[in-house]
C-alpha cells in the first residue's frame, strides 16, 4: 500500500430495496476511492453491507464526515473505523471446511469453538439454510475459510475434526484451499 492510502472498514444494514449498492458505491467512487473488499448480502428483509475502502487520507475523512448524511439518505444504519493492512499470515495454511447437518441450534457455535481451543483462527464464515431435496427436511450449511498455523499436524487435526463432526452429527469436509 502506498504512503497516501489509508484504509477505512464501513458496515451498514437497511431494510433492502433496489438501488442501495448502486448509490452507496456511487458515492464512495465520487471521492475517487477504491472497494478492495466487500460482502454484501440480504439478511431476512434487511440489506446488510461490509466493506474495506482504500485511498487517500483526505479523501477518506471526507467519506467519514459524510457518512452519517450518506446512511440517512439511503435508510441504512452505519458505522466505520480506520484500520491497517492485515498482518502477513505466511505462518498460516488457508483451509477450507464445508460442513452440511440436520438444522439445530449451536452447530456455529460449536465449529468456532473447536477452532478456537486450537487457535485456528476463522477467516471467512457464511451459512445458510435450506430444506433438503424430496423430504423437505431443514438443513443447515456452514462454508468456512480457516488459517491453520504452520506448526499443526493437518493429519492429525483432519482426524480430530472428522470425529468431532460425526459425534455431533454434522458430515465435514477439510480440505486445503488450492488457487
């Protein structure tokens, strides 16, 4: 990252409606700044937006003194922080876990739990549910993107974490993130 560029953390969420990407991002492009990270997605009725802005640091000021107006404007409730580049994580292995199970409540809970006994941090996070084909069972999926510290045994982790998913009834999958 250049000297002059700063980065900025905006989360916003808003009842949806057409139109809110195209006039939040229409704004943040007028201050010539730059989206280099963004999920946006619609949470039961409401919009739900996070985003990492990049750009001069007057540029950004503008954005963060204009955001309240901004958010008003589009109905959106608002927040922001400065923030750095993340630290390097070439000690870590990105892995992927893709993890489907009868819907009940605490399986995220318990997935972050045995990550985090182990200081696996959790990267990425999405989950949806849905009703299984023919039987119209309620089914959950939870997709995550795990950094696995260099110095931990994958064989061993793969196993313990395959036995923790069948004792809790979830069918897992661990596998490393290919590019």
């Amino acid at each position: 990252m250049q000297d002059n560029q700063q980065q900025l953390v905006i989360s916003a969420i808003g009842s949806d409606r057409p139109g809110i990407v195209e006039q939040l991002t229409n704004r943040i492009a007028k201050l010539d700044l730059n989206i280099t990270d963004s999920r946006m997605t619609v949470l039961g009725g409401e919009f739900a937006i996070q985003m990492l802005v990049k750009g001069a640091w007057n540029q950004l000021s503008k954005l963060e003194q204009a955001l309240p107006a901004i958010a008003e404007s589009l109905g959106l409730q608002a927040q922001c922080k400065r923030t750095e580049s993340r630290q390097s994580a070439d000690m870590l292995v990105p892995y992927a876990v893709n993890v489907v199970a009868l819907d009940h409540p605490g399986i995220v809970h318990q997935l972050s739990d045995f990550f985090a006994q182990r200081q696996i941090n959790i990267q990425d996070l999405s989950t949806s549910s849905y009703s299984a084909a023919h039987t119209g069972t309620p089914m959950f999926a939870v997709n995550l993107l795990i950094g696995v510290p260099s110095q931990v045994q994958i064989p061993a982790l793969r196993i313990e974490f395959m036995e923790y998913c069948d004792s809790l009834n979830l069918d897992a999958v661990l596998e490393p993130v290919t590019h």
